[in-house]
C-alpha cells in the first residue's frame, strides 16, 4: 500500500543484531503459505524459499539461529519433495510446518488432515509441528479442541519418529504391545496418548468378562492364544 518494503527485511541486520546480542532464534514466516491445496508448491511459495534461505546464511553469519516455517495446504504426494527443496535451499535450517493440510473439505476435523501431513511432513525431514485444532477455519478453539489438535500432532510426530528409526521411539510401542498381550488394562491406560479418553471408553461398553474388551469378547485373540501357549485346550464357547 505505502510502496515500501517489509521492515523486518528492510532492516533485517539491525535485527540480526539485535537477536545476536540477546541470544534469540528467529522465526523466519512464511507469508506466501499455500491456504488451499491448489496454491501448494507455486512458483510464490518456491521463490519464497530461495529469499528465505539467503535470510538463513546471512543469519548465521551474524551467529543468530534460525528456524523456516513451512506450507499449511499441501496434497499428500507433494510433502516429501517439498520437505527435501526447504533443505537444500534452506541449508538444512530446521523446518516448522502448519500440518501440511492434505485435504480442504474436512471443517471440524482439521486436526486429522493436519496429522496426516504431519506424519508425512515429519517422516520426509521437518523439524516441528504446529498443531491444528478441530476448529480450525471455524472459529476460536476451545479446551476440547486444543487437547485434541495437541494430541493428533503428539500421534502425528511419534508415528514419524518410528518411520525415521529415531533411537528409543518404539520403546513406547513395545511396551504396550506387551501389556496387550498380558491383558493389562491398567497399564495400557497408563501408557495411552490419552489416558483420560482410554478409560472412558472401556467404561462406557463395560464386557461382560473383565479381561476382555466388548470388541471381541470370548473371541479375544490374546487371552486365547495366551491359554493355548500354556497349553490348554481352548473352547470359547466352554465360557
């Protein structure tokens, strides 16, 4: 409107400065973020990246750290190659995305299509993710809507943790495949991303044998192959 340049690239030494002598990161904003699937990859968003990673050397050059934010909307197929352009161009710099969101037409499960490309996102090389709620594109969230988006990303960020082989993600699985096995309830609700809900459900649908679920019942695959491990003889309709 006024014909002149952003200020912060304007005067982006002077800030470089400023974050240098106070020990801050900068977070470098991604003002051309596709909103919607169809804008994903666009010629504005790439140059984007070749301004920002010429902002990310001079960054480093006066010491200051630096962390890129990356797409919103972005169709699934197009996350891994975007993830690997950010770090070539970007030097590496950790990457910080919005989902990606692989999909428009979700309203009120946003988080879900947000942790999708989140996974993806994650798995492919970025560094962090930026929940999104329910209420995304709706409204102001919530509590409710804050646990749940904070727990989609936790899932989306854990199953790339495992896909990446990062030391010691799938211990969490392993322990609980092997309370599964034991039939622990408790300790499954303990380890749970969400306790709370874990219990609430198995409470709701109470089975009519306690160390089974209202799922599969007498037909629960562990506790039978459990007894015949130990060698009994297994009739399920003995009970």
């Amino acid at each position: 409107m006024t014909g002149e340049e952003n200020p912060f690239y304007e005067h982006y030494d002077r800030i470089l400065e400023i974050c240098q002598k106070h020990d801050v990161t900068l977070s470098l904003g991604d003002a051309c973020r596709p909103g919607c699937i169809e804008d994903a990859s666009d010629i504005s968003q790439v140059e984007e990246l070749v301004t920002l990673g010429e902002l990310t050397r001079r960054a480093w050059e006066k010491n200051v750290q630096i962390i890129i934010e990356g797409p919103g909307h972005m169709p699934l197929d197009q996350i891994a190659a975007n993830m690997k352009i950010q770090q070539t161009i970007c030097k590496g710099a950790p990457f910080y995305v919005l989902g990606p969101l692989v999909t428009d037409i979700a309203p009120g499960y946003d988080h879900i299509t947000a942790a999708i490309g989140g996974a993806v996102a994650a798995a492919a090389g970025a560094a962090f993710l930026c929940y999104v709620t329910p209420a995304e594109h709706l409204r102001l969230p919530d509590e409710a809507d804050v646990k749940e988006g904070i727990i989609a990303a936790r899932i989306a960020a854990h199953a790339a943790d495992i896909a990446k082989g990062i030391r010691g993600a799938k211990d969490w699985d392993h322990k609980m495949s092997d309370a599964r096995k034991r039939l622990d309830w408790e300790t499954m609700f303990q380890l749970a991303i969400d306790p709370e809900k874990a219990r609430r459900y198995r409470a709701s649908s109470k089975p009519e044998k306690e160390d089974t679920c209202s799922m599969c019942g007498n037909f629960c695959a562990m506790k039978n192959m459990n007894r015949i491990l130990e060698g009994e003889i297994v009739d399920i309709f003995d009970e």
